[in-house]
C-alpha cells in the first residue's frame, strides 16, 4: 500500500500515522471536518487519530481495512460496508513505528453509513472486549509519542 504524498499544513488539518509496509510509517497531515456528533462528549477515552491497516474476522468471513481513530477503550475501523452494532469480531493490528502485533476482540458499538450527514467518516466503532497489559501499553506508547511531539514544539 503506498503512501500518499506529504501534504501542506492547512488550517484546520491533523496529522495520523500511514502505513507503509515496504518504508514503514510516518506522519501525514489529515483534513477532517469538526464532528457535529454528540457522543463525543459521552467517550471515557481520549482518540489519537491515526491511519494504519487492521484486519478483522467475523465468524469465517476475513475483512481488512483502515482504523482512523484509537483510544484505549476502543478503536474506529473506516469502512463503506461496516457491519451491525453489537457484532462480534477477532482484530489483528500493529501500533504506526512498533513491530508487536495486538490480537483481541471486540464488539462494534457504533456504525455510520456512508453518507452521514454530519460528515462522519463511514465505518464502526469497536469497543475492545479483552485487552491485555501487553497490549495497552503498546496502544499507550502512542500517546507517549505524540506528547514528545507536542513538548518539543517551540
């Protein structure tokens, strides 16, 4: 999967982690339009936008698309096609810059079709059902990273 080219910092515009498997992962500034949702004031954990490949199985069936957005209670998998709320599902993913892979699941608690009208992303929200020690960490090495960033800007 190639990456896209670097784009200019734009007001308004974030940065999340590409995936490369070839050259790895670096930073890429992201345009996202502010969320008219309201269960953003109802999350018990904060999200670290980010852009890496995720897969998934639910009963037999293989699905292998992108998470745009991590926290420590979860993570948001972008898909056109997303599955029902409350579905079941086995992940698979790696932390942007970490070789470790995390194995758990997760149960989907939010979807947003294609099309919403507050300009949301389509795909599902996954609420991680058995996350290990081992595993948390690796998600909080994330937000370590990003607030060595934050602290060494001027």
């Amino acid at each position: 999967m190639p990456t896209r080219a670097e784009i200019p910092q734009k007001p308004g515009a974030r940065q999340a982690w590409i995936a490369n498997p070839a050259k790895g992962f670096k930073m890429e500034l992201m345009k996202k339009p502010k969320s008219a949702w309201p269960g953003l004031e109802r999350r018990r954990h904060p999200r670290l936008e980010v852009r890496f490949e995720i897969s998934y199985q639910h009963l037999d069936d293989f699905f292998y698309d992108y998470a745009i957005n991590l926290s420590r209670g979860g993570i948001f998998i972008r898909s056109i096609n997303p599955l029902a709320v409350g579905t079941g599902l086995k992940l698979r993913f790696s932390i942007p810059g970490r070789k470790e892979v995390i194995e758990t699941s997760g149960r989907i608690v939010r979807v947003v079709k294609p099309g919403d009208p507050h300009g949301q992303d389509p795909g599902m929200g996954i609420e991680f059902q058995a996350l290990g020690e081992k595993d948390l960490a690796l998600i909080n090495s994330l937000w370590e990273i990003e607030s060595e960033k934050v602290n060494k800007k001027p």
